[in-house]
C-alpha cells in the first residue's frame, strides 16, 4: 500500500474515528472514586481492550498495584526477526473542573469551530484512536510486532503501572515503545518530545496560633498564620518571575525548537501585552528550568470569612524539574527553602506528597530516524524536537526496565487542546495525520534497522 494510498483509507476512516471518540469521551473514566464511579473505568477498560481485540489483538485486563486496570495485548506479524514496538495510551481522564467554564457539556464530544470538544478529546483518549486509526489504515500491511499496554490511573499519578512494568518486563519488551502522551508544537507541525520535567509536590502547613483571635483586639501583634503563608510563597519568585529556590539551579537554556512568545501568548489565551514572566526565552523558562507553581491553598474563604486573625493554613505547591534534576535533591532544596522562609516564629511544616523524574530520550537511533521521515511524509515538513512542561513518570521506569527500546514521545495534543483545563479538544486534523504518520512508522521502521526479538 503506497503512501497516498494509506493516506486515502485514514481519511475514509475518520468518521468512524468520531464516532468511537464520541462513545469514548462519553465514559467519564476519572480515575477517583470520591469522584466518580469506579464502573466508568472498568467501562472504558473493556472497550478498548474490545477494540484493539478488532485490530487484532489478542487483549485482556491486568490488575496493577494501584487497583486500576491497564489493557495489555500483543500482535504478532509472523516474520522471523521482526522488531517489536509498543503503543502505550491511557484511557483514564483528568475530572473536568468548573463544569460552568465549559462551552459545551464535558462528558459528550461536541464539534464547535472544526474542533471536537471533551473531556479526553486529546488527552488522552484521542492518542487512543490515533492508534486504533493507524492499525486499522494498514490492515494486514504490518512488519512489525505490536505489543500494547493502556493504562487506566495515569492522571491520578499513583504510580500502578510503574510498579507493574518492572515485575511483568518481559510482557512488554519491545525494540521501540511509541508513548502517545505528547502532541505537536502547534496544528500541523510535526514534533516528537526529547524532554521532560519532573515533579516534586509538598504541602506546606503554616500553624501561628491555637485559635482565632479577634482582629482589632489582637491583630497587629498576634502572628498571623496566611500572612506568614503569603510571604513563604512569595520568596519562590524572583522581581523577575524567575522560581527561586536555594539550591536549584535557575539558568538553563534550552536547545531544540524554540517557542515563540507571540504564540505562547495565543497559546495561553493572554492579551498581546501580558508580561511573560521569567528572564529567559519562553522554551528556556518552559522546559530548561525549574518552576514553582502554587497549584491550591487552605484558608478562610472570602464569603463567611470573620473579622479574625487566621491560625492556621496551607498550600499545596508544585515544582517542576528539568532533565539534569533529581527528585530528591528538588525535594530537599524546596523543603529547606521554605523552612528558612518562615517568619515570626511560626510554625512550619512541608509533607512530601509526590515526586516524579524528568526524562531526556536518545535520538540518535532506527526509530527515531524512522518518526522522523514519517513525520515529514505525513505532514510536508521537517519533524522537530519540543520540550513538554509536565512529567510522564513512567518514561523513566520504561528506560530503566528496557535500556536498549527507543523511547519516542509523540500524540495528538498541542497547546490549543486545552489538556487539563475546561474545553479541552482536538483537531481531528491532527488525529488523521498523526494515525498516518504511525502507519508509515510502523511501516517503514523495520527498512531502518529495528533488530527484533526472538
């Protein structure tokens, strides 16, 4: 099959591309039962282990240590030597947020202005059926072996198919492992991610009184507890924007494909005159260096509040870590520095919450030079290399299980999917060309030296 001929069948196969996002976005698969029913996981399980089962597969559901369950599957090509690849998705979702942010109901995958509006749309469901679309384009045209893993508790972070890949190594060895989590720099520029920050979460507890105390009988003298939290947090910003945590290192630059403030600024939805905060360029503040964000803060609210002086509150605080960073030593500097920042005697408390490692692929091997000519047949222009701001902790359990695979970070996502936030979508443009450009992958992969197991 040429390559315009597999461009033809992906597009004739779109229709049923949205059809089936559609019934996929419509299970609200968020991994947390406080949330929502546990059900609507096992449901989204089921059906993609039915649909790969369609593309050939032979699927079933594995318990990880977490309690969720990830799809597992393989299909064999039955060529001697072939190299193995596998595809990796989750099915489970970040929970929606403001419902009354939404232009169109979360849970129902609406198209407004050529975009297909939901919760998954793109992360990470559409990298689903960029898979299933690209299998299906090629039928029978497979030289590879395809090994599949889905897992279902990614959003929530609490790491069960990071315990799982270690003690079932062998289920999911692979020559190249295609991680569908990422996207492009924008609509119709090809990229695949070559880095990755990590994570440290704390919560910081500030505890300055035993009680509240009237404000005009005590305030003034009396320490108190948020203004002692405000000025912590303050201390993690520079005049500048720039995160400044003693002991981290704050002046990375980064090397591929830059990010042009204008776009960032359209990007994020910000007025051409905002100030971009950090002295670097935007890809250096980005993905080259560490950043602090206070992500939730406990105290009174502003409705019900009382003329009192506060005793006690707390922030939950993310700092993201470029590649070069380890987790523990991020862990230690932002718990010193917040220990040191505390006034007026207060009492302060930091509690480890979550960590995760940053990550950096070769990309100087078969796979790679394979994505690359993929890309550029698929899209008509270069494939270029993008830093993503967030953490995918399991690239670092994936390289250190399988040191000799080829990691590609690749996927449907780019910054106008709105991935996390309310009116998260996809461009079904990005779903049909990103499905051929796996095809031609998978493909054309073994033609670049993929060694193959036994």
């Amino acid at each position: 099959m040429s390559a315009v001929d597999l461009r033809k069948r992906v597009d004739e196969l779109m229709p049923r591309a949205l059809e089936e996002l559609a019934a996929l976005v419509a299970m609200r698969s968020v991994a947390d039962p406080r949330q929502f029913p546990s059900a609507e996981c096992l449901r989204a399980a089921g059906w993609v282990a039915d649909a790969f089962a369609g593309a050939g597969f032979a699927t079933r559901l594995a318990d990880t240590p977490d309690g969720s369950q990830a799809v597992v599957g393989s299909r064999s090509c039955g060529r001697a030597g072939a190299p193995t690849v596998l595809l990796y998705a989750h099915y489970d979702v970040q929970p929606p947020l403001d419902v009354a942010q939404w232009r169109t109901p979360p849970f129902r995958l609406t198209e407004v202005d050529g975009r297909w509006y939901g919760r998954g749309a793109a992360d990470c469901k559409g990298n689903i059926l960029m898979h299933l679309t690209a299998l299906r384009a090629l039928g029978d045209d497979l030289p590879v072996n395809l090994k599949l893993v889905v897992e279902g508790s990614e959003e929530q972070g609490t790491g069960g198919l990071e315990a799982f890949v270690p003690e079932h190594a062998d289920l999911l060895r692979a020559d190249t492992i295609l991680v569908a989590d990422t996207g492009n720099i924008a609509v119709g520029q090809p990229a695949v991610t070559v880095s990755l920050r990590g994570m440290v979460n704390v919560v910081v507890t500030v505890d300055a009184l035993s009680s509240e105390l009237h404000s005009g009988m005590f305030g003034g003298p009396a320490p108190d507890a948020l203004a002692a939290l405000v000025s912590v947090l303050a201390t993690l910003r520079d005049d500048a924007g720039d995160t400044t945590v003693h002991g981290l290192p704050n002046d990375g630059r980064w090397s591929g494909a830059p990010y042009p403030a204008e776009q960032f600024r359209a990007d994020a939805g910000l007025s051409p005159g905002a100030v971009l905060l950090g002295s670097g360029a935007v890809a250096d503040t980005l993905w080259a260096r560490s950043t602090a964000t206070v992500l939730g803060i406990d105290c009174p609210p502003v409705v019900g509040s009382a003329a009192a002086v506060t005793p006690r509150a707390r922030a939950r605080l993310n700092l993201r870590i470029p590649p070069g960073v380890e987790p523990a030593d991020a862990a230690r500097a932002l718990t010193g520095h917040l220990l040191a920042a505390a006034p007026w005697g207060v009492r302060l408390s930091v509690e480890a919450e979550a960590t995760g490692h940053p990550f950096r692929p070769a990309t100087d091997g078969p796979a790679y030079r394979a994505m690359a000519e993929a890309m550029h047949r698929a899209y008509g222009r270069p494939m270029r290399q993008l830093g993503q701001g967030g953490s995918i902790p399991l690239c670092t359990v994936l390289a250190e299980t399988y040191p000799d695979a080829e990691i590609l970070l690749i996927g449907v996502e780019e910054p106008q999917a709105r991935i996390h936030a309310p009116n998260e979508s996809v461009a079904p443009e990005e779903i049909a060309a990103m499905a051929l450009t796996e095809a031609l992958f998978l493909r054309g992969y073994p033609l670049t030296g993929g060694r193959g197991f036994p």
